[in-house]
C-alpha cells in the first residue's frame, strides 16, 4: 500500500507561483527561472521513478517523499519502501545525456558531448540518508531493522559509464525499470538466509507519523519582498491579473471571462509566500474595497480566523 503520496514539492509550487507575479526587471529572476526548471525536472524523474515501484504497493508499504528531523536535521527520501525483511530508500536522479561514476574520486559527472558538469555523488547522499533512518529507528525502539539503498535513474535513454568498480555500483545503481526486481531479489536473498520478518505496515505508520512536508523560505532567500509580487486575480482564460469583483464572482476586464472561485489561487498563491493574511492585506491583495466581503471570502475558503491576532491562516 502507498501509505504517503507523492505531490508537488512546496518551494517549487512557491516559485510556480511567485514567478508570474514578478517585474521582468527582479534582479534575480534569472536564478529563480533555473531553480524552478531544475526542481521541477526533479520532479519529473521522482513521479517517473513512481511509476514502476508503484508495483511492489501489493506487498510492501511504500512512503512517498519522506521527510524527517532526526537529532535536530531535517533529511529528506524520495521513496522509503517498507518490506517483509527490510526497508528501501530509494533515490531518484533525473541525469539526461551521459554520466560518468567515479568510484574512486567519489564524483560524478555528466556529458552532454560538449560541455562536463559535476554533481553531488549520489551514493554519498543516500548513504547519508540511511545513517539519519538508522538513527531514526534507534530512537523509535526499532534498532534491528536492516536498511538497503538504491540510486534510481529516471530516465531510460541515459547512458552510464563507471571508472573504478562497475559490479559495486551495478548493486546499487540503475534505471528506474530495474529498481523492483533488485528489491525482490534482496528480500529473496534475506529470506533465504534466515532473517526475522517485519511488520512493514507497523514500520509504514510510524513514519508516516512523524513525517513533515519539505519547505524552504523562497522569499527571503532570493530576497523577494511581499511588495515585489504583482497584486490581484488572475483570470484562468487570459491569464491576466486584475479580474474586477462582480456579483458572484469575478469578471476580467480583458477578456470577458468570468469565475465564481478566481479568487482561490490567488489566496493560495498568498498563504504559500506567507504565513497569514489580514483583511486589510487581502483586500489588496485581492483588489476589493469591502471588508465585509474580504471576510467572507477568507472565511468560505476554507481559511481559520485567529482572534487573538485578528489574521487569518490555513487550517491545520
């Protein structure tokens, strides 16, 4: 069973949203064009890797982008597979082209024929990520549960070259079409050889307890004040900002359209770059006069009034 799904990770649906809300003339647009392409090819990769271990679900119990703090760090799994005899992290990297494994420099780099880039080593990564599960474990009264690793790569066109030990990586290493069968083939290998079997739905609810969403702060990293993003609602048809509000709903003053919940994304877009939003705030921010009907609006979105500090936040 997939106990956690996998859904759009939180900083790239905050740059989606930031970004056609910044002037061409931000300073750093440039940089926050690349990271949203960058994150949202990773993205690609983890759901085509989800595609074939969605296969073990029948028999194991599999979580969907982990993320734990663990001794005060925050470390974050692509898929954590529960099992009969084990559990599986399983990392997803989306290289195109060719790339190169270094097992002896601990390097990897990719080649698209004309230029070579480095990258973090992979194994190295997801080593890490077992230490921070292992330590998990240990502090949940779990400390005999044996934990594998693979490096799953999303693309089949890929090419992969070793220098150093090709049978070590091929243990580890491989395309996304590979990754069930290595894993049934360890857990045959660990049945045969005697292993205690697991509660793997027990271990499944455990972590999905103590499981976190992934967050970073896009705006102050890439120095984005409130004030830089471009007001307003945002027509679904055109998509221009600026739809003015009307009798039940909102009318674009552009094309014509009109839309009874318009408003929704941009109160989304909103609580995704902050953390609450007054009624002064959301009157601007939405382009109303009334307070009454900024009220109402919050209110039937679905957000919780916090009387002490008179603002309105996401419900929990």
């Amino acid at each position: 069973m997939i106990l956690r799904k996998r859904k759009k990770p939180r900083p790239l649906a905050k740059l989606d949203a930031i970004i056609p809300r910044l002037s061409p003339a931000f300073p750093r647009l440039a940089d926050i064009k690349k990271d949203a392409a960058q994150r949202q090819r990773g993205y690609i990769g983890e759901k085509k890797v989800d595609y074939y271990l969605d296969n073990l679900a029948s028999k194991h119990t599999i979580l969907q982008d982990v993320c734990l703090r663990v001794n005060g760090k925050t470390t974050q799994m692509d898929t954590v597979i529960s099992a009969n005899y084990a559990t599986y992290i399983v990392d997803a990297k989306h290289y195109m082209d060719k790339i190169i494994f270094n097992t002896n420099l601990k390097q990897l780099t990719r080649s698209d024929g004309k230029i070579e880039s480095g990258f973090e080593y992979p194994i190295t990564q997801v080593e890490n990520q077992k230490f921070h599960l292992q330590n998990y474990f240990f502090q949940h009264n779990m400390p005999n549960i044996p934990i594998y690793y693979f490096v799953a790569i999303a693309d089949p066109s890929t090419i992969m070259e070793v220098v150093g030990d090709e049978q070590e990586l091929a243990k580890i290493v491989a395309h996304a079409a590979r990754i069930p069968s290595m894993i049934l083939a360890k857990e045959d290998e660990l049945s045969n050889a005697g292993a205690n079997k697991l509660q793997h739905w027990n271990i499944g609810k455990q972590i999905l307890r103590d499981c976190i969403e992934y967050d970073r702060d896009i705006m102050r990293e890439y120095g984005i004040m409130l004030d830089d993003l471009s007001p307003g609602v945002r027509c679904l048809k055109c998509k221009m900002l600026g739809m003015g509000r009307v009798y039940g709903g909102w009318r674009c003053r552009k094309c014509g359209g009109f839309s009874s919940n318009a408003h929704l994304e941009a109160l989304k877009i909103y609580l995704l770059c902050m953390p609450y939003i007054t009624n002064s705030e959301c009157m601007r921010w939405l382009g109303i006069n009334g307070k009454n009907t900024a009220t109402r609006l919050m209110r039937d979105s679905g957000l919780q009034f916090d009387p002490r500090h008179r603002r309105w936040i996401v419900k929990n």
